[in-house]
C-alpha cells in the first residue's frame, strides 16, 4: 500500500492496483473564497483514479470544482445516511456510479482492498477504515465519532497503522461569538482540540498518527484574521511528544509528502509552519487578484427578505410543535450592506419579521454578508455557514446556548431530519438500525444534561453534546 497526501482532506491510496482518493479538495477555495489550502494541493494524476470515497457534505471535502477535475468513469463512495442528502448534490456531476457504504459494512473495491464507513453524528460525518490486508487506515478527518460507536470501531480494527484526524476547530465558536456574560466563550480552546487528538491516539491505539483535515488559510477579508487561531500541526505534534501515548509516533505530513509499505516515509524539508508568516503574505499576495474580483461580485449580490422569509418559514413549519415551549429565543440577522434593518426570527411566536436595528431584544444577532445569505437561504446551505466564519455573532446572556441549538436546528433541517416524520421513512429506520449504539450514547446524553440542568454553566453542560 501506498498513500499520499494531497491537500487539507484530500488523500491518495494506492492499493491492489487501485487507486483511491478520499475528500479531493485540491484547487481553488472554498466556503466563499474564505478557506484556502495551506500548503498547496499537491499535484497528482487524476486519470485513472478508479474509487473517490466523500466522507461528508462541508465543501472543503465535498468540493465540486475538484469533483470535475475526476474522470466519470471514476465510482463515488459516500456513507449511506438516513437522508438522501448527499446523493441529490452529486446529480449533475456525471460519475458513472455511486455506491452508499452501509455504516459497519465492509466493502471490497478490488481483490484484497477493503473499505468500512462509519457514520456518526446529526451532522452526517464518516470515518473511513482502509485495509488492504496489511496495513490499516482510519480516515478519521473530522468526524467525532465516540462513545460507543467508536469502541466498535476499535474492536473491528483493533490493529491500526495509520491515524488521520483533525486538530483545530472548524466552527464559528468562541472566535466569530461575542457574548455580554464572557464565562459563555470558555468552553473549547485551542488546546481542548490537541488533547482530542492525543485521547483518539490512545484509543484507537495506532502505530502513526497523522494530523490531518485542518491544514488551510483564511485569506478573504473577512477572515485572515483568524489565522493567529489554528493549531498548528507543529504544535500538535509538541503536545503530542510531551504526552506521548503508547506505542504512538505523531508525524507530520505536508501535501505531496507519502508512505508506502516499501520504503516508509518520504516527507519533504519545509518551512510552512515555522515561517508562517513569511509564507501567508506571500499566499495571500498571489490571490489578492482573485480575491479583488470576487469581492466585486459579491458586493453587487443582494438578498431580497422574501427569500430568507421563505427559507424560515419551512425550518419554523418543519419543528414539532411542542417546540415553541422548549426553544423560544428571538433571532436576528442583519446583512453588512443593510446595519439600519434586522430580519428577525421569533420562535415562541412563529413569526418572520423586519425589524429597524436597536428595535429588538433577541437572544443573538447573526452578521453576515448579503452574498452568503443569499447562497444559503437559495441553495440551503447552512451546513457550511459556521465552518465559513463569515458571520459575527452577538449574544446576550444565555444567547451562546440558544446559538449552539440553533445551528444544530439548521443542520437538522436540511440534512432531512424535520421535518420529524422523516424520521421514521424506511430509509432513515435502516441506517439509525445499524448505528443503534449511537443513539444510546445520545440518550446518555440527553440524560446527563436533564440531571445537570441546574449546573450554574449551563453552556460547558450543553456544548459537548453537539459539537465535541
């Protein structure tokens, strides 16, 4: 075996005369010009790759430009979800097939070559195991999977040579937040995301662990400020040496460095991380063209209210009624272009409204750019919206809480999940049948949070369940 990193997410393996690339981000940005690859995608042959394997919806590994570079003869593996979510967004791309992979199901892509997704999460991420007989991986990426699911996962593939997983957030929490009751932004820290990756170390036990999906720049103008907020893959591997698990060696790999079972290692001598800034200056000089060019699209894009009327009046008509008694925050958003205006959401009521700015006590206020807005009420793509960092976030006491469930509610909407009847389609019973051990841990959860309810911090009691 023999495998490759090509980017961010982006991994070729080479295997039984097969060639597999998992999350293929590997040219151009995503999340509106916000993200960029850092370091650059690595250049490969692309012609005769025969399996892409998506392990969830974020456009940073589903990436439709980098998709299209692929041929159609190329066959499509995604995680068989409850919804069809991910199948109805590669109509149109033109692969000659696309495979569902049942979570905990092994599948062969070639004589002595398997593949085994695990699905976890309401945010309908994967994991995906590789094994070619001899060697393991387990592309963990961005996928939290735990609990339970992940001692199944362990006990399936209790050997395991190669550990891929991320290192730094990808969310809009505590950066793009500011909260009036500041013990509501303590929650996660930078070194809360290394010691994840050290505890996953110990756990899955492999011999070498990669960080992995968290390598990019924020180069819009928006966002390069928060640069100074990634970990490191340097820095994870300092954690990393000085809580060393056993049996465990961190390596760091840069796009176009590989592995194979031959030689071992090749990993190139670099500066990436020790001259950061030397190179993000350089970087950001190069697209400062492109990215000129795309603001003076944006700037011309407008939202008009009709269309985020619409768009939450579904996720409102979708919620079970009961809902209004359980969350009733009040909503506001307001478009850079337009700071007079709030459109605002009030979910005790049910009612959409505009509102002048100064006008509203609403539990938070969302920020954001008239072209983002628009994109996600039009193409229902909220799913990528915190990860983007485009949005500023104010919130009043409490309102870091009503965020979090907000976001979560979103998610839930257009991954298929509301309205609830959905649920319980055929499909959506087949797939929650197989991950039953998921859904144990969630009423763990539920449990805990119900027991510790009178926690007097109520978001460090809330967070973990939805987005550690």
């Amino acid at each position: 075996m023999k495998f490759t990193i090509l980017s961010h997410a982006g991994m070729l393996i080479e295997a039984a005369g097969t060639k597999l690339v998992c999350d293929p981000w590997i040219l151009g940005s995503c999340h509106w010009r916000s993200w960029w690859n850092y370091p650059k995608a690595a250049e490969f042959r692309k012609d005769d790759v025969n399996f892409i394997y998506l392990t969830h919806l974020h456009w940073d590994h589903f990436h439709g430009p980098s998709l299209r570079k692929f041929p159609k003869s190329a066959t499509i593996l995604v995680p068989a979800e409850p919804s069809t979510r991910m199948m109805d967004d590669l109509v149109g791309f033109g692969f000659a097939k696309i495979i569902e992979l049942p979570h905990g199901k092994t599948h062969t892509l070639a004589p002595g070559l398997r593949v085994t997704s695990y699905q976890f999460g309401l945010a309908l991420d994967s994991v995906l195991v590789v094994d070619d007989g001899c060697t393991v991986l387990v592309n963990m990426n961005d996928c939290k999977i735990r609990g339970l699911s992940l001692r199944y996962l362990i006990k399936r593939h209790p050997k395991v040579d190669f550990l891929f997983r991320s290192h730094s957030s990808a969310q809009a929490y505590p950066v793009c937040v500011e909260a009036s009751n500041l013990a509501e932004l303590r929650y996660r820290t930078n070194e809360d995301y290394m010691e994840d990756f050290i505890a996953a170390t110990r756990l899955v036990r492999p011999r070498y662990a990669i960080p992995f999906a968290s390598n990019h720049w924020f180069l819009h103008k928006e966002t390069r400020h928060f640069n100074d907020t990634v970990v490191s893959p340097i820095h994870v591997k300092r954690s990393f040496d000085r809580n060393k698990p056993a049996a465990s060696e961190c390596v760091v790999m840069v796009p176009g460095d590989s592995w194979d079972s031959q030689r071992g290692f090749h990993l190139q001598e670099h500066t990436f991380f020790s001259d950061r800034d030397r190179h993000l200056d350089e970087y950001a000089a190069e697209v400062a063209p492109i990215l000129e060019d795309y603001y003076r699209k944006e700037d011309a894009v407008q939202v008009p209210f009709g269309a985020f009327e619409h768009y939450f009046r579904g996720l409102m008509d979708s919620l079970p009624w009961f809902s209004r008694f359980l969350f009733k925050p009040v909503v506001a958003f307001q478009v850079r272009q337009n700071p007079q205006t709030l459109w605002v959401l009030d979910f005790e009521k049910k009612e959409i409204f505009e509102a002048p700015s100064g006008s509203v006590n609403y539990s938070f206020r969302i920020t954001v750019h008239a072209s983002v807005l628009w994109e996600c009420v039009v193409k229902g793509m909220f799913t990528v919206f915190t990860p983007s960092k485009r949005l500023a976030v104010h919130a009043n006491e409490g309102g870091v809480k009503d965020f979090f469930i907000f976001s979560q509610l979103l998610e839930l909407y257009e991954y298929g999940f509301l309205a609830l009847r959905k649920c319980f389609s055929s499909r959506s019973l087949r797939s929650w049948a197989l991950r039953w051990r998921e859904l144990v841990d969630y009423s763990s959860a539920v449990l805990r949070a119900l027991w510790h309810r009178g926690s007097s911090d109520p978001v460090r009691e809330f967070v973990p369940r939805i987005s550690a």
